[in-house]
C-alpha cells in the first residue's frame, strides 16, 4: 500500500471518528436545533375558548413551555381559564399536579368541569427552594401532563424562572405559574404571560407577551368562581 492510499485511509478513519462524537451531542436533549425545531409541529393545545385560541400563536397553549397567569387576588375565577385543558389531560389518562394552591379545590365542581380526580395530585412543598425543586422535579420527570404552580411571598430569580421553562421543555409538560399582578413590570423567560382581572361575571385577560406572536390584545371570557373553597385557605 503506497503513501497515497495510507494517507486516505487514515482521513477515513479520522473522518468517522470525528463524526461519532457529533452524532452522540445530536442526540443529546439539551442541544438546540434549528432544523429540528422548525420541522416540530407548531399547534397549541386548546384552551377550551375559541377566542383566546384565536389570539395565541399556535391556536392554544404553548407545549412544552411556561405560561404565566398574573392575578393579584386569588379566587376570581382563574382556574376557569385552564380547566378545560386540564380535564382533559385527565381524560386521556394524564396526570396534572397542582403546587401549593392557595385555596382548597372544590372536588364537585372539579369533577363537574370533567376533571379525574384520581389524575389529580397536589402537592404542598414547604418554603420557595423546596417548591421550585418539586415543580422543576415534576417538569421534568415525564410524568405529567400540567403542572400548575403558585408563587409564594417570595418571587422566584431570573435563573429560577428560566430552570422551570427548560424543564417544562424536556419533560414536555405544559407548565401553569400564577404569580401576582405585580411581576407584569418584570421580564421574563415564559414563553406566554396573561394578566388576569375580574370584571363581574366575566375573567378579563390581558395578553401581555408571546414568542412568535402579538400582544396587547384583551378579551373577556366566561369564569366559575366556584371551583374554590374560598371558606378554607390553605396559606
């Protein structure tokens, strides 16, 4: 074999050797990529009200993403918002959990809206690092369907905040966060913010900021009030 062929070879050999590491990052779920990311489908899932489906970028909740509600008093009626969605991960079979809920959840009115109880957990991790452990744990795990969870007294860092969005995307869960109204003035990494309001028998929704879409819109929808034992708070 002359020096010629020998050379070939080796570049061969190298070749194949440099590929091989290539191939493993590829795999890798932490990587980004653009190609992959544009062939994934873009439908939402459907919040369960034609209008809001209209004015969100993938016609329904973002997937595998933080959506944040911001409402500066629990117990208008908010749940009403995400409930068809989560009845129906239940139906299919889906566990939701819910994260420190300030109010106890009214089971028959749950049950009502088409909601498994027996696919509904709540969980009440004690103190800001114990709860965003249990909510990136459960994000990610691969478990569940939703998972919906309160800020407490303390709000949550930029860094914290962005280790939920990227373990809602590896889990492939849709991820509920209310925080107060407050937090409207501060940036954040969630794919989708809503500011939610009462106004009498209807939830006003402001959409605040989408990826990939616009915002500013408003709109009010029907809400339930009664999904709550306001009579028991939790907190």
């Amino acid at each position: 074999m002359n020096s010629a062929e020998n050379f070939m070879q080796n570049k061969q050999l190298s070749d194949q050797a440099d590929k091989q590491p290539l191939q493993q990052l590829l795999t890798r779920p932490d990587i980004w990529q653009l190609a992959n990311r544009q062939r994934q489908p873009r439908t939402g899932i459907g919040s369960g009200y034609r209008g809001l489906d209209a004015l969100l970028a993938n016609h329904g909740w973002p997937r595998a993403a933080t959506s944040e509600l911001l409402v500066d008093k629990a117990g208008i009626g908010e749940m009403s918002l995400i409930l068809p969605t989560l009845a129906q991960l239940t139906r299919q079979g889906r566990m939701v959990i819910l994260i420190n809920p300030p109010h106890i959840p009214y089971a028959p009115a749950l049950v009502q809206a088409g909601i498994q109880l027996e696919k509904l957990l709540i969980l009440h991790p004690r103190g800001q690092r114990d709860q965003l452990w249990a909510a990136e744990q459960s994000l990610q795990s691969g478990a569940c369907g939703a998972l919906v969870n309160w800020q407490g007294k303390e709000s949550p860092a930029d860094k914290d905040l962005r280790r939920l969005q990227v373990a809602a995307r590896d889990g492939d869960c849709l991820h509920f966060h209310f925080r107060p109204g407050s937090s409207a003035d501060t940036p954040s990494p969630a794919t989708l913010r809503l500011k939610l309001q009462s106004d009498g028998e209807q939830l006003a929704v402001h959409l605040l900021k989408q990826l990939n879409g616009k915002s500013g819109q408003r709109l009010h929808l029907a809400r339930s009030p009664d999904l709550v034992r306001r009579d028991q708070p939790l907190h």
